[in-house]
C-alpha cells in the first residue's frame, strides 16, 4: 500500500512479486499530482521486485521532468541492488 503525506509517498507492507503490480500502478497515479519522495521507510518484506519498483519510479518519474528521491531503502534492497549492480541508480539525492 502507498499512501501520501505532502510531497512524499510512503510504501507500506511487502514490497515483492505479488504486490509489485498493484505498487506500480499507485505510484504512477500518484506520481501526476506531483511527489518529491519515495519512502521505503515502512516497507515490511522485499524481494527483487522491490528493486525492480524502484528503478520504474524513477524512470517514470524522469518521463515526467519530475525530480523523485529514494529514502529509508531497506538493507534487504541494498543489498539486492548491489548484488544486481544498480545500487548507483538507487543514489537519486537526499530526501
């Protein structure tokens, strides 16, 4: 679930397979009334897809001339984008 606080969206519960889609599609409706932050502060479980998420976020967010940072990124999901090697994509400025 994501819901919004201002200019920030907070991702809440899972973030893997099954929840990814649902996830996408909240952040893309989202992401037209204007938002600054992705908060993964109360994320409870991550999988690939949680990297996956990210990375989408911020490619849609680019198509949109919007600027969009990463914050409260699980250790799980660094180091998931480490293993996959795009932890350098996750660095999209301070929150």
């Amino acid at each position: 679930m994501i819901t919004r606080e201002g200019d920030r969206l907070l991702v809440q519960g899972p973030v893997t397979i099954g929840t990814v889609s649902a996830l996408l599609e909240q952040v893309r409706s989202l992401l037209a009334q204007g938002v600054a932050v992705l908060d993964f502060g109360s994320v409870t479980e991550v999988d690939s897809s949680a990297v996956a998420l990210a990375l989408e976020c911020l490619r849609e967010a680019r198509a949109r001339e919007l600027a969009l940072s990463l914050t409260n990124l699980p250790e799980a999901m660094t180091n998931l984008a480490e293993l996959y090697a795009v932890s350098e994509l996750l660095q999209s400025g301070p929150a």
